[in-house]
C-alpha cells in the first residue's frame, strides 16, 4: 500500500528548503521547527522525502511542512500553545 501525497506538497521539488516539526527521540515532549531539504527518496524512485538528521521521511499528507520559518513557528504556536 502506497503512501498518499498531499497536492499541497507538489510544488516542492527536489532542493527546496522546508520547515517542519521534529520530535526530539529522546524527550518527546519536546518539539522544534527544524530546516530540512526535500529530495528525491532514494528508496521510492519518483517520490519525495525530508531529508533531516541523515534520515528520509516520505513525503505524505500526514507531515506538517511549511515553505517558510515564519510559518512554522507561528504554526507551531497555534498547534503547542506558546507566544
């Protein structure tokens, strides 16, 4: 079964730098709007992933992925309630 991809994120194209929330694996009450680069996922030719921390995530509907900084922490603070 294949992942869906969101149309939203087809305008990202192997290169673009995005924003996105990340977890921290060790304390996961913590979370932080990282940078990360969408590329082409080496696993699954003709889809794309995040490349963040030496790690590819599919790129699908269920991420969070913002064009810009500004948009994520103000995503952020809506989603975890910090101003």
């Amino acid at each position: 079964m294949g992942m869906k991809v969101n149309p939203e994120y087809t305008s990202h194209n192997p290169g673009d730098v995005v924003y996105v929330f990340y977890r921290n694996p060790h304390t996961q009450d913590i979370a932080n709007v990282q940078e990360a680069a969408v590329v082409n996922n080496p696993d699954n030719p003709g889809e794309l992933a995040i490349f963040l921390y030496e790690t590819y995530y599919p790129l699908t509907n269920e991420m969070a992925v913002y064009s810009s900084e500004a948009d994520a922490i103000s995503a952020y603070e809506r989603y975890f309630g910090y101003e």
